[in-house]
C-alpha cells in the first residue's frame, strides 16, 4: 500500500522548494516518485506539433519529486509527518500519522 496518493496535502522537506505544501497531481509507484503542484517548476522550450495540434514556446511544468523528499502534512501538529499503514477490525488497511495515531483514510 503507497502511503503517499493522489490528492493528499504534502510538504516538501529538501530540494529548491522546501517548505512548499501542495497537493499530489500525479503518483507513480513503479519509480517512487510523486508529482506535486505548482513544486519542482521547470521550463521546457517545446517544437510545435502539427499531429497533435501543440503550438511551441516556453512551457512551465511540474516535474516529479522522490516520496522520500515529501511528507504528508497533518492539519493537527501543522508539520509534514509520516504515515504508517494499519489492519482495522473489519479488515480493511488504512493509513495513519504515525505522531498521534490519527487516521488519515476514513
């Protein structure tokens, strides 16, 4: 199970961009890596493309981070945390800051 998904509320802990909360656009668990909004911009100068109707210019985008530079940002202790993954008594896995215990799936 990822412990970091889609649409969670992380925060940067290195890189250019520390500190920066934002929330995961995109995971990709076979390379362990998340992409985060509006964190690690860059520009890329892009040919236009008839075939597929893209014109060409400058084009900011974001670009993928390591899961192990973010953290999941917990709204209680106001700090990036981590996430450990527990069996409840119906069976069903969810994921819970590791801190106070507190489940993030509900």
């Amino acid at each position: 199970m990822q412990k970091i998904r889609k649409g969670d509320d992380v925060i940067v802990l290195s890189g250019k961009d520390k500190g920066k909360r934002g929330v995961v656009l995109r995971a990709m668990p076979d390379r362990q890596r998340v992409v985060v909004e509006n964190v690690n911009t860059v520009k890329r100068h892009t040919k236009p493309n008839p075939n597929r109707g893209a014109g060409g210019g400058i084009v900011e985008k974001e670009m993928p981070l390591h899961v192990s530079n973010v953290a999941l940002y917990n709204p209680v202790s106001k700090k990036g945390e981590r996430a450990g993954v527990r069996v409840l008594e119906d069976g069903r896995k969810v994921r819970y800051f590791r801190s106070n215990n507190e489940v993030i799936d509900k």
